[in-house]
C-alpha cells in the first residue's frame, strides 16, 4: 500500500513538471512574460516562480506552437487532478480594515492571508508564511502586475493547500502541524518592503504597510499570547523574512515568546553575471527605486551601504539579532536564470543547455557554478555563523525553495545532509535540541536532491 501511494505522488509530481513546462511553453510564444511583470506558473505550491525550459516547438510555426502548447496543457490538467492526493483547502481573509491606513495591494485592494487554526498543543504556536513570486522593477513592470493575483487580491485564489512546513499532516509536518499556519498573500512586488505610490499609474507600492497592518491583525487575534513564534518565506518571501525579521521580533518585545525566522530561497546573492555585468544588482537597483525601498531597509546596514546593497541579504544577515535560519540550494535554479547566466547577459545562447539540463554543463560552466556555490557558502560562514543561534542547511542541489514542498521537506526519499532532512533539521534548530550548520559537499557528491533541471 505505501508503495503504490509512493508511485501515485511521484507519478503526480511528474505530471506536475510536465505540465508546468507545457504552460511555461504557452506563455513564452504568446508573449514571452516572465517573472518581472508577475506572470507566472504555479502548480507545486504558492512562491515558486516558473522558469523557461528548451523547447521542442522551436521549428513549429507560431501556431502551432500555441496550439501544441494548449494541447498538452489541457489533456494534462485532468490527469493530474485525477491523481492529486487530497488536502483540505485554506480559504483566503481579506483584512479590510488595513485599507484605512494605506496598507493595500497595488490595485488598492486589502490584503490577504490565509490561516489554518492551531489544536492542541500548537494552539498558543504560530508560522506566519511570507508568499514569494519575484518583483517589479518599473512603473510599467507593475502596472502588468497590478493585473494579477501578484497585484489584487481580487484576483487571488480563494482557498489554497498548505503543504510542507505548512500541513496539518502530522506524517508530513511533525513539529508544526498542530500549530496556528499562516500564510500572507504577496501583492506589492517589493518583498513587504515598498512605501510609496505612483499617481500617474496609480499603483501604490505598500508592501511594509501590508506587512504592518498583517503583523498587527493576527496579533489582535491570538498571536500575541503566543509562546512560539516563527517567521518564514520562500524565495521573494524569504528574502522579506530576512529583511523583516528583526521587525517582526520587536512585535513580541517584553515578552517570554520564542521568536525565530526561517528564510528559504531567499539568500540571492550579488553575483556577477557570465559577460561580467551585474544583472541581478541593476534590477534590485530598479525595484528600490521604484518602490522606495530605501527607508524601510535595516538601518544597521544603509547607515554604510547604499540602498540596493542593503537589498541583498549578504549584507544585512550578519547584523540580524532575532535568530534566523537560512535554507538554500547551493546552486538555487532561479539565480542561474536570472541573476548568473541571464539570457540578456548569454550572448550566443551558451548557456541555454546547461540552465535546462545540469548534465548539460561542460566543465568551464561547471567551474562558474561552483564558484557561486563557494560565493554563498563563504558568505554563510561569514558573519552569520558568528551568532550562535542562527542555522543553516545549504544542499548542493539545483532547486529553487524545499519548505513547502512535500517531497522535499519530510518524506521518504527527501534531501538530507548526513542523513537529517530538511523538516529535522529546521526543527531541531528551532526548538533548540541541536545546532544546525549544515553545508553540503559540492555537486555531485548528493544523492539525495530533487533537482528541477
């Protein structure tokens, strides 16, 4: 029985990649919109940005293309619906009331958040999830985003499936199920971390309201009498936990509560890019801007850096005090595409192969590659390690975030470093039974990943 459920989620998971490949496909002939203006393909969980893979309609006429595209989507959708394990939906609560103070998506609707009350023991226990899903760099990059659900709540899922850190499955999520599970819809393009509004678009950039307004309101509702506390992301999100983590323990300031935060995917690193430019820094730079960043940044690190420095993880995560947790693939998917080897910065297309396929590298981009591995792992054993309750687990894997996906947080199978999963070894760093720093070795010495390329 448990292997036939096995070869059912695997099976499931397959058609899920498969599909999301399909609609990537779809979108890049109608358009080619990609992550900068908020259109992306969500199918394992919320956060996790879709990227482009080689395709096989290259010779097809437009068309067909689209048509082929649309063919293998929808003979698809059924089938993986038909083979979806079952989870209870989380419906979604608007906090009108954030509305009065500014705190609004870019289209001026509230925000949102879903919640799946805690039982037991977790009652007085809350994860509070920051959603990722990339950014906006211009005026006219959000505009496109105002129009989706990355911009309007209106155009948000009304129910979502938590999964991952945050199941209410006790096999699935050991130390957390029980608990208060909240996950905040991201609908500002800045990481919660804008203030501002454009008047000739009328985009509002509010993201550090909504965090706010968010924070204050599940407080109001329970979270203030909380014993335990922890504060994650993935990818856009995890970088907010980064940037809001020490905010988000000043909210529990006199108490006995137990705060901590989690960041997965969120480590993006200033990296130069295969032609030596910086891509990843001019387009942080254009998000700072846009959004007026710059005055809701840590201090302790815009007292000496510039503002786009300071959106950089590497330069704030050695002067955080609330005890942070950083997982990471070493070599993260997202950064390869868009911030190492962009296809504005691969000229001839040289990297096109290696981003879709890692047995694709030859040696001279494995060489770039492990660089950036050694780039994130010099910086984590910087200053960070230097506080004694920080933690860590960087596998040398090619994934982009491993918290909310089942496969990789806790099941059989699941990514380890000697032998501890990822939902361990977050937990045990959480609750204090061990001290997590686990780095890996560089690829391919791990077996045990679940690599997206």
């Amino acid at each position: 029985m448990e292997w036939g459920l096995t070869f059912l989620y695997e099976t499931y998971i397959l058609k899920l990649h498969f599909l999301k490949f399909c609609a990537v496909e779809l979108a890049r002939v109608e358009g080619n919109l990609n992550h900068r203006f908020g259109w992306h393909i969500y199918f394992l969980e919320p956060g996790r940005e879709s990227r482009e893979y080689p395709s096989p309609l290259l010779n097809l006429k437009m068309g067909e293309k689209i048509g082929m595209a649309k063919l293998w989507a929808l003979s698809l959708v059924v089938l993986v619906v038909a083979a979806a394990p079952s989870v209870p939906a989380v419906p979604i609560t608007l906090i009108t009331s954030a509305v009065d103070k500014g705190a609004v998506c870019m289209d001026g609707t509230p925000p949102a958040y879903h919640m799946d009350p805690g039982s037991g023991a977790g009652k007085k226990s809350w994860i509070v999830n920051l959603e990722g899903g990339g950014w906006c760099e211009s005026v006219t990059a959000c505009m496109y985003r105002k129009g989706s659900r990355l911009g309007s709540s209106n155009l948000m899922e009304r129910q979502l499936e938590f999964r991952g850190i945050l199941s209410s499955n006790p096999a699935e999520n050991p130390d957390f199920y029980s608990w208060n599970r909240v996950m905040i819809r991201y609908c500002d393009g800045a990481s919660f971390a804008g203030e501002g509004y454009d008047a000739g678009s009328r985009v509002y950039f509010r993201g550090q309201r909504i965090f706010n307004a968010a924070i204050q309101h599940l407080l109001s509702i329970g979270m203030s009498s909380a014993d335990q506390v922890l504060l994650a992301g993935g990818s856009a999100g995890g970088l907010s936990a980064i940037l809001h983590c020490d905010q988000f323990g000043a909210f529990f300031a006199g108490r006995s509560t137990t705060v901590k935060c989690l960041a997965d995917a969120g480590l993006f690193l200033d990296a130069v890019d295969v032609a030596g430019g910086h891509t990843l820094r001019s387009y942080f730079g254009g998000v700072v801007a846009t959004h007026r960043v710059a005055q809701t940044l840590p201090r302790s690190c815009t007292g000496h850096l510039d503002a786009t420095s300071c959106f950089f993880p590497q330069n704030i995560i050695g002067s955080i005090k609330t005890p942070i947790f950083l997982l990471n693939a070493a070599y993260d998917t997202w950064q390869i595409h868009e911030s190492l080897a962009p296809d504005v910065a691969d000229h001839g297309g040289a990297w096109r192969a290696c981003k879709s396929n890692r047995l694709a590298c030859n040696a001279s981009q494995m060489k770039v590659l492990q660089a950036f591995r050694e780039q994130m792992v010099g910086i984590v054993e910087g200053a960070f390690s230097r506080s004694k309750g920080n933690g860590f687990f960087i596998n040398s894997c090619f994934t982009h975030g491993q918290s909310k996906v089942p496969a990789t947080w806790n099941a059989n199978g699941s990514p380890t470093i000697h032998n501890k999963s990822i939902a361990k070894s977050v937990s045990d760093w959480y609750f204090g039974r061990a001290e997590v720093r686990a780095i890996d070795c560089p690829y391919p010495c791990d077996h045990t990943c679940h690599n997206d390329i």
